[in-house]
C-alpha cells in the first residue's frame, strides 16, 4: 500500500510518496474443550468445539473455520488425572477477506482422564478358633473383570489393611469386616493411578 503525505505551508510544499505495510489482523479461536473420558489405554483426545468462537474478527466480515483437519491426543501423559493434550494439524480459515487476517489458537488444552472404578468381592473363609477375630487367607476379586483394559487384567491387584470377624468366639454366619481395600497396578506398591474402588 502506497500513502501520500502532504504538508501545506507559506513556505513549503513538500509530497511525499511512501510504501508502507498493513499486517495482518490476528484473530483467535477460543473456547476449545478436551472431552472427559475414562483411561483406555490410549493416546486418543476428543476435542469439543460446541461453544468455541472465532473473536477478533472486523465487524461486517465472516471468516469460517473448517477443524477437520485437526486432531488431538494425549503424547506427553495418558494416564489418569488432569492431562495435556496436544494439537496435531492446523485450523483451516475461510473467507473473503481471509487474506488479511491471521489465526492464533492454542497448541496444547488440558483435558481430565478418570480412573475405570472396580468392583470388588471379598471372600473370607473359614477358620478354626483361634482366639482372635482376625480373618485370615482373605481373597478379593474384581467383579466387573470386563471394564479393565485388554492385557492389563493379570497386572491388577488388591491389599487390605484389616479383615476382622464380629468377635472371636466361635460360630456360624458370622459378619466380617474387610477395610483399607486397595488396588495396586503391576509390582508397585503404590495405589494404581487408573483404577479406583466404586
């Protein structure tokens, strides 16, 4: 673009012809959202883009957005919790004056990863009296075995901090109370990340 400037004076007249430039107009996509899943095992991220907007636009102009080109994941953390997910391929914007804008949105939006919840049976078997009310040879297993990943079924397991019977008398049908159930994922003694206790 090409502007003409003129000072107007009793003793000058001077014009002068300069190239300057117009940059573009940065406009943002705005309101992006990583849906909610439970941990699969994967990489995957769903983007949500019901209530993102294009802002910065000049009133009177539409420029449009095609996402489709875009996609998601999980690169960095796809475990459970509060989890980065990253932008792979660019926004394409469209438009009649399309030309004089540029688009800035963001690379990377946190997204929640839940843990699947497990639910357990415990089974308590009977023992001889022994002068306690401790419950021994305690065995807990999953009972909804087909929500846990595919091969991560033999990497599950449980600890208890006390199973202990009413009293330590002898007698039939007596109420065990089993508490501080615990799932652990693999050999590590820490509580699993991805799974919890419903």
């Amino acid at each position: 673009y090409y502007v003409e400037a003129y000072i107007v004076s009793s003793n000058y007249d001077v014009k002068r012809r300069e190239k300057l430039t117009i940059i573009q107009r940065e406009i943002t996509y705005e309101g992006i959202e990583i849906e909610t899943k439970s941990y699969d095992g994967t990489k995957n991220a769903t983007a949500n883009y019901t209530g993102a907007i294009l802002t910065g636009v000049v009133e009177g102009e539409i420029i449009e957005i095609d996402n489709s080109t875009v996609s998601w994941s999980y690169e960095e953390n796809y475990n459970a919790g509060v989890r980065e997910a990253t932008r792979r391929g660019e926004y394409v914007i469209t438009g009649e004056t399309v030309k004089n804008y540029k688009l800035v949105s963001n690379e990377k939006i946190n997204g929640i990863i839940n843990p699947i919840e497990l639910t357990v049976k415990v089974t308590v078997p009977s023992k001889p009296y022994d002068g306690t009310d401790v419950a021994q040879g305690v065995i807990i297993e999953t009972v909804n075995t087909e929500d846990i990943i595919q091969g991560e079924e033999e990497l599950i397991s449980y600890t208890y901090e006390s199973s202990l019977y009413e009293n330590k008398n002898a007698g039939k049908d007596k109420e065990v109370k089993t508490s501080g159930i615990k799932v652990h994922y693999g050999s590590t003694p820490e509580e699993a990340i991805n799974y919890k206790l419903k």
